[in-house]
C-alpha cells in the first residue's frame, strides 16, 4: 500500500546523507519520531485552513501536514540555514507529488515571539519541541494568541524528561554525562525539558481554552549496533555546543574529548528505552 508519507520518508533519508547538511542529529531526531508527531497530526483533522508551524525546523510536522490534509502552511524558524535546506526538501517532495495538490507551505524566518502577520489572521498554530528551549515560553504563546483568530486552534508538543525510562539505566556512563551536559547547557540558556508538565498552564494563563491533554509514549529496543546511531545523534549536539560547554565550565577541553572517544566502548547492551511527547490542544475563545 502507497503510504501518505512515502515520499516524504525517501526524500528525507536521502538528504540525511548528503554532505553538508547542517544539524544531522535534528533530521535523524525528527525521522525518528515520526511515529508520534503522525499520530497527533491525524488527530487533528483539520482542511482548508492557514496553519503556522513555529520553530519548524527541518519542516517534517508541515510536510506531513501538507501531504494529509489541504492547508496553507507557513513553516516559521528563525535560522535561515534550516529553512533553506527544508524549502530545497518541500520542491523535491512537491516534484515527486508527495503533498496534497490544495497544499502549499511558504517558509518564513522569523522569531516565536514577534511574528510578521496581522493580529487574528490564522486558523491554527502548530508548535513541536520549541517551547523547551525559550527562555521566556509565555511570551510565544502570548503572541500565538494574537496571531490566532477567535476559535483558532493552538497544538504544542514538547517533552518531559519525567517521564523518560531506560534499562539497563546509563548511570555514571560517558554517555549519561554528555547528555547531562547538555541538558544543563539548554537549562542555563533559558530552556527547559520538563516543560512537558507545565504546557497546559502556560497556554491557560495565556488565554486559551485547553481543550485535550495527551501524551504519546514511544519505546524503542535497540540493538547495540541501532543504538550506536542515538549516541551518535548526542556526538553531533557535543560538537556543535562544544564551546558553550567549555565555556560555561560543564566539561573541560580534554574531558570531553576523553568522554566521546570512550562511549564507542561502553554501548555493549541491548536498550529499552521510551520518551514521551506531551500534546496540548487548545483555543483562542470565539
Ligand atoms: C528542536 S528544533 C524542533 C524542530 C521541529 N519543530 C521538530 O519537531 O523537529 C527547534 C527549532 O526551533 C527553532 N527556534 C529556536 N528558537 C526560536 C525562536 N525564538 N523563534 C523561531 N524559531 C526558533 C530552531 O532554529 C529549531 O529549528
């Protein structure tokens, strides 16, 4: 059977291996949950609307939009690099017939917090692991809210790392380490990855109705070799954060180093592990 993604999937694996492209680890990362974002996009059902996605990074949530349903899309980030790479993406995908003929997607840079449109002149705001690395969250939904036409829809996803598992559980690993650096590097520019808990009370505060809370599990069992490929998505984070760690003291020069050549040693196990995405579905009273 022709899946409604199969376009997409073939021609996003294919510039995961190009050369060249900037932030690997984000499209594999965004490849590898494509399970999860699908399922809160069918949920949606939504037609001939104008949606915002924000923060939409390499353009998989306005892609799969554009190919499930007839929607205007504006994919909003504000890093010209990322949005180049996902206009070339959305003309080959659209080349290839993999959207719905209705849909377009127009790519916008800009920031979360000071969007060029008019006050209530979109249908729907879509926003997915964004609000985690804002320092000031509420001041995105404050303008969404804007944006939004009365009874306009907001959907924001994000994680929490309560709700995250793992066994065998890393521990003191280099890996545990590494990813704990940079978890504390997102927490000291401002972010947040247990905002997953606090999505329903910032849009509330910020006027909306709140409509559903959900939250969509994802588990994998990987193999040492699969497993390989998470350690390299958080190789790659390292590298390109490499002078922020040093430089707020979390790792020195050498220790980081020492910890990225050590975790090609220490992933001898097989992996279960599960991560979550926290669903919020709200709107603008009418
Ligand atoms: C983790 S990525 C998420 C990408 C995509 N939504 C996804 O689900 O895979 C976060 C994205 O938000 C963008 N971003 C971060 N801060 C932003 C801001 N203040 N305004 C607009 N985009 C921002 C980044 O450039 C990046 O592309």
């Amino acid at each position: 059977m022709h899946s409604t993604y199969a376009v997409i999937d073939r021609i996003l694996a294919d510039y995961l291996s190009k050369d060249g492209l900037p932030y690997k680890w984000l499209l594999a990362q965004t490849l590898a949950t494509s399970i999860v974002r699908r399922t809160a996009l069918e949920h949606l059902k939504l037609a001939h609307v104008s949606v915002a996605d924000v923060g939409a990074g390499y353009g998989a949530t306005c892609f799969e939009l554009a190919a499930l349903y007839p929607v205007q899309v504006d994919a909003v980030d504000r890093d010209a690099t990322l949005l180049r790479w996902s206009q070339a993406m959305a003309l080959d995908i659209k080349n290839n017939h993999g959207f719905h003929p209705l849909s377009t997607i127009t790519f916008v840079k800009a920031d979360a917090c000071d969007l060029p449109w008019d006050s209530s002149s979109r249908d729907v705001v879509i926003s997915r692991f964004l609000l985690q690395h804002l320092a000031n969250p509420s001041s995105a939904l404050n303008e969404w809210f804007r944006v939004l036409k009365p009874g306009g829809l907001l959907c924001v996803m994000d994680t929490d790392d309560g709700l995250s598992i793992s066994y065998p559980p890393y521990n003191d690993s280099a890996v545990a380490r590494l990813r704990d650096a940079i978890r504390t590097l997102q927490r000291l520019n401002g972010g947040d990855r247990f905002i997953g808990r606090r999505l329903a009370h910032l849009a509330h505060q910020a006027g909306f109705t709140i409509e559903q809370t959900i939250v969509l599990p994802q588990a994998t069992f990987s193999s040492p070799s699969t497993h390989t490929l998470e350690v390299n998505i958080l190789l790659e984070q390292v590298q390109q954060y490499r002078e922020d760690l040093v430089y707020h003291g979390l790792l020195g020069e050498a220790e980081l180093q020492a910890l990225c050549s050590s975790t090609s040693e220490e992933i001898l196990d097989w992996q279960f592990s599960t991560s979550n995405e926290i669903i919020i579905i709200a709107r603008k009273p009418a």
